[in-house]
C-alpha cells in the first residue's frame, strides 16, 4: 500500500465523523507524519495498471465530503454510480459516454424509469466522469459524451388566494399548525430547514427569521408578517431555547415527515385541489412575493436559490389570480 492509499482509506473511513475542514486537517497531519517513513508491503497489492471500481468509488467520496457535500447526497451519487458499475460489468477507466446512454435507454425500456430519473442517473454520471477526468484518473472527458435528458416540466402549482384564506380560517385555533402555516407563507423555507429553525434563529424585535441554507450551506435573512410573529410568539410560548417545532408531547425536534403531514392537513384544510406539499409552499411564497414586489432577485435571495433563472423557471407560477381579476375586468 502507497503512502497515498493509506491517507485516502483513513479519510474514507472518517468521513462520516468530521467536517470538511476536518478532513484537510486530518489529511495534512498524516501526511506530514509519514514523511519519513517507508511502508512496506505485507501482502501482494494490485499492480498499478489494475483500475480498481471500488477505490475510485472510495476516492470519489473523500473528495465530495471534502467540498461540504451532505452525507445524504453522497449517499445518493454513490448508490446510482455502483448500480451502473455493477449493472454493465464496466471498468471506471475504459468506459465511454455511450456506454453510459446505452445504460440509461436500457432502464428507461426495460425498466420502465421515468424521464426524472434517467436525468438523475444522466448528471450524476456526468458529475463523476468529470470529476475523474479533471483528477487526472481517466485519460478522456467521459462527461462531455453523456447527452442531457430533456424531460417536460412539471407544472408550477401553488396554493390560490381563496385556498390560503380559508386554511387560515380553518386551522387559526391550532397553534402549531398556524405557527407553520404562516412561517411557510412568510419565509419559504426547504422542509429540512423548518425541521432545523431554532427558537434563537428567530428575532422579533426586528421580526427577522436566520435560516441555514440546506442546500447552500449559508445563512440567509428572512422577514416575519405581523401574522406570522404573533403566531410564532404563541406556539413557542414561554420556551426560550431548541427547536422551533416540537412534538405534541414536546419532546424532541420534528421530522421532515411530520412537518409534511402538518403541511397536508394545511392544504387539506384550505380544500387545496393537488397534493400540496412544503415545496408547494415554496412556489407559493415565491409567487406572492413577486406579484407583491416585482424584484425577482428579492425572491431569489430570500429562497436561498444560487441564480434567479432557478427561481423563474421553478418557482414563480403564473399568477392566475391577476389573471382571472383582468379577465373580469374585460369581460
């Protein structure tokens, strides 16, 4: 074993235990600890010329944890990527583009996936043969061959006007659910990033809600409606520390499921005619934030998105309810 395979199985195994800053400390102490020493081989190792799925696999995921990428998104890259490796029988080193298409025709028609995820599997692949070609593992850029797998957009749904009206009647007596209904309305945030909001994060003075960005890893500032402190100030009470949303027995923080059938009795309450979601509200908050302002880079900073063409293509839905006032209007 080289002094370099040694460092990357240490890392491997320590990953899920340290942070990225962590991981480059880790790897410089060892580093310089074995300067001096030779490692001697008790065993007979591969040849060099031997490419190896499992190491590059292993490679792969020291380098992704080493840029802050969450364990669970590696988790996801990792599975799709051995699946293909051990599907094909194909070798990391000698595979091409088109082995990777031919792949993903074969699970569209055999397996009848949807066009979702053969893109999934199409940017993942292409993320790892990038990545590969740029660490200098492979000798061509795979990544360019691997064509994009066009897919029809979803249509943008949000809840209507009359919708958030009558859910706001229906459920105002609940504390918890009106604590989260109007939090969603206010701010937008991911569901992963209501389950993490902390009682400190919030900041009523100057009615600012500090949200972790799930996805970007940053702080981002939000801003509470008269509505939406009042009904904060409620469902917290006399708390003063934890979690924001707790259990009925006020026990523990709440999962993302939980937060999800909150969000559907929500919905349900309001008669919302789709299967609403957190994200749902997401698209909701977006939209009523630009008919309200018209500044689509206010919206996209305050969902934490990286591009405003994110936020236009994805979130902002036609306002039908303008819409539907002009048209009355005319008629």
């Amino acid at each position: 074993m080289t002094k370099t395979e040694l460092i990357n199985d240490v890392v491997y195994e320590m990953a899920g235990y340290l942070t990225p800053e962590g991981i480059d400390r880790l790897k410089t102490v060892i580093t310089f600890k074995l300067v001096n020493i030779n490692l001697t081989a008790t065993e007979t190792l591969p040849s060099t010329d031997v490419y190896d799925n499992e190491w590059i696999m292993k490679r792969y995921i020291i380098d992704l944890t080493a840029t802050g990428r969450k364990q669970s998104t590696i988790k996801l890259y990792i599975t799709i990527i051995k699946k293909f490796f051990a599907e094909t029988g194909l070798n990391y080193h000698n595979c091409t583009g088109q082995d990777v298409m031919d792949y993903i025709a074969t699970r569209l028609h055999k397996d009848k996936i949807s066009k979702a995820y053969a893109s999934t599997i199409q940017k993942y692949m292409s993320s790892f043969f990038a990545w590969a070609y740029r660490k200098k593992h492979i000798e061509d850029d795979v990544s360019r061959d691997i064509d994009k797998i066009r897919q029809p957009q979803k249509r943008k749904e949000r809840l209507s006007d009359e919708e958030i009206a009558r859910a706001s009647l229906s459920i105002g007596h609940d504390l918890r659910l009106n604590a989260l209904f109007e939090l969603m309305l206010a701010a937008g945030p991911r569901v992963g990033e209501i389950v993490n909001l902390n009682i400190d994060n919030l900041d009523f003075a100057r009615r600012e809600i500090h949200i972790w960005g799930e996805k970007t890893s940053q702080w981002r500032t939000c801003f509470m409606t008269e509505r939406c402190k009042q009904a904060l100030k409620q469902y917290i009470g006399d708390r003063t520390d934890g979690a924001v949303f707790i259990g009925l027995r006020g026990r523990g923080r709440m999962c993302n499921k939980s937060i999800e059938d909150m969000t559907k009795e929500i919905a349900l309450a309001g008669g919302c005619k789709f299967s609403a979601t957190v994200h749902s509200f997401r698209k909701t908050f977006a939209s009523r934030e630009y008919r309200r302002t018209k500044d689509v880079l206010f919206v996209s900073k305050r969902l934490g998105h990286s591009s405003t063409d994110v936020t236009i293509k994805y979130y902002i839905c036609d306002d039908v309810e303008l819409d539907r006032m002009q048209a009355n209007l005319a008629a």
